[in-house]
C-alpha cells in the first residue's frame, strides 16, 4: 500500500516497539535518517523501545551508533526501513520478523516491498522527507539537537552539500527549520568531509604504528597523545580501522583508541569469530565485526593475547 505522512504517524502510535533499518554500505543518507528517526522517536515517545540496527559504519559512527538486539524484539514490532530500494539490500535481514513493515525511500527504481510503502522521488534524501514528516506534525514530534544534526548532515550527503540539482524549494525550507537548533553545520561539514573513502591518509601510521603479533593478529594504539598529535577527536580516528585492514595483512585486525579515560576496541576478522572476546570485555556485535569500551592499556594487550589464543586452536 502506498502510505502518507499521517499513515507513518499511525503506524508509529500503535506499536510498542520500533525497529529502524537501513541498506547495507550505508551512506550519509542512510545512517543520517535512522539516527535522526530513533532520537526523535526516543524524545517523543519515552514508553516505546527504539532501536537502530545494521551493520557498523564506523566512519559514520559520530552521527550514532547501532543497537545490538536478540531477536525476540521483532515481536509486535514496527520495522521501518529507510533508504533501501531492494529487500536485499536491507542490512540484517531480521526486518522480517517484525509485525509490521514500513518503507521509506526516495529512490524512483525500487523494488515493492512492506505492508506501507513510502517512496517520493520528488524528495532529496530520506532525512528530508522525514524532516517534512516531522515538522508536518510538530505536537507528535519532538526534534533533539542530535536529530536535527543528522538530518543536516543526510540532506547534505544526498543533495553533495546542495550543489548535485537534488535540493528543490523544500529541501531549502527545510533546511531552514532544521537550522533552528543550535547544532554546528561547520563540525558537520568537517566531519563529512573527514569521514569520506580516503584511505590512504591514514597508510603511513599504518605502516610505522601498527603491530602484527606472529599469531597474525595486527593492532593499532592511538593514545590521547596520538590523537591531538593528528588533530583528531576518538570518532573521527575510527575509520583507521578500514585503513588498517587496507594496509596491513593479517587475521585479525584490532584498533585501540583512547578515549576520555578509557580505550574504544574495534575488532575485525577474516574468518574466525571475534565476538566472544568482545563480550568477555563487556562489549559485543556480529560473528567477524565487534567491538568493546576497555578500562585500561593491560585489558587492550589482553584482548591481542585472547585473540592470539583462538587463532591457534
Ligand atoms: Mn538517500
């Protein structure tokens, strides 16, 4: 069925739990609209559980981060995808145990899928329909600063910062709206532009920081020190993650960065699960992709020496 606005506030209203995904390689767009849609779900509905689930994007991970969820919580649920054309593109294929299923997008060419269909090309980005949804029923939603940033920051992915012919009349009132909250556009705009696919920045502190145990397992350290050395705050050094599995060959890649007293762990893998160790440091997430907050530099050489130990049995 193809939806309107009101028949996504209905959908929303009558069920406990919400379930937002998107497509899988995500950009601005899609990471953007989940984040923006769970925080404003989050500020106006307090009694409704809200998630935001799919695969990491640590590059995009300043915007927001990813709930892991078991999959008794699809039931009963409103699953939402935004931004995906095609089904199979739709990343954790658990949006089919939800109740309900809801399309957002705003590609032309998709494919027909849920029991709501909400696709207009004549928008932008997803982050602008919502945006329009949004401010279209301002006494059932209620904008947080970090939503409003992220719905910045996914219309200026979509439209190339306004200047690829996609921002029409709407896109710019809307825009306009958004800028009520006092968030900075001039943070945005570096991190976008820090976070895109360059890689090959980081490949000289791959090459002389990085270690490779002979277990094959290749970490990284970045202390405080490091980060300022590099004038970078811990979200915008995440991506070195992807620069250290592009650059040094190994099983098992691990990324360590200190932040506010503690150290951020990012681990990924070619074939063996790294998850269990993640969860042994209070941390968690997908079979060859997890992640933990350590309290301490010991617990980081801990987590190598675990790594090590599976990789020989
Ligand atoms: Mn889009």
């Amino acid at each position: 069925m193809n939806c309107i606005k009101s028949d996504i506030l209905q959908a929303i209203a009558t069920h406990p739990t919400i379930i937002i995904h998107r497509h899988i390689h995500p950009d601005f767009d899609a990471v953007c609209s989940q984040i923006a849609l769970k925080k404003t779900l989050q500020q106006s509905f307090p009694e409704k559980n809200i998630f935001a689930v799919g695969c990491d994007a640590e590059n995009l991970e300043w915007i927001g981060s990813m709930d892991v969820i078991q999959d008794h919580e699809y039931r009963d649920a409103l699953v939402i995808v935004c931004d995906t054309a095609e089904m199979k593109r739709i990343s954790d294929q658990r949006f089919q145990l939800g109740a309900t299923l809801v399309k957002i997008d705003h590609h032309s060419d998709g494919e027909n899928y849920g029991d709501l269909t909400c696709v207009d090309p004549s928008y932008s980005s997803v982050c602008e329909m919502l945006a329009d949804l949004f401010f279209s029923y301002p006494e059932s939603f209620n904008l947080t600063i970090e939503a409003a940033a992220a719905l910045y920051a996914g219309i200026m992915g979509d439209t190339g910062m306004l200047k690829n012919g996609m921002a029409g009349e709407r896109t710019m009132r809307v825009v306009s709206q958004i800028k009520k909250f006092s968030f900075k556009p001039e943070r945005i705009h570096r991190l976008m532009k820090k976070n895109g696919t360059d890689l090959s920045k980081w490949k000289q502190l791959v090459a002389y920081r990085a270690q490779v145990t002979e277990q094959g397992i290749a970490s990284l350290r970045v202390t405080k020190e490091m980060l300022e050395n590099l004038g970078l705050d811990s979200y915008e050094a995440a991506p070195l993650i992807h620069a250290l599995v592009a650059y040094k060959p190994a099983r098992i890649w691990v990324l360590f960065i200190e932040e506010d007293g503690k150290i951020r762990v990012r681990i990924r893998s070619k074939t063996a699960p790294v998850n269990e160790i993640a969860k042994k440091f209070g941390g968690g997430g997908h079979k060859l992709a997890a992640g933990a907050l350590l309290s301490s530099w010991e617990e980081a050489d801990q987590v190598v020496e675990d790594l090590g130990e599976k990789r020989m049995r």
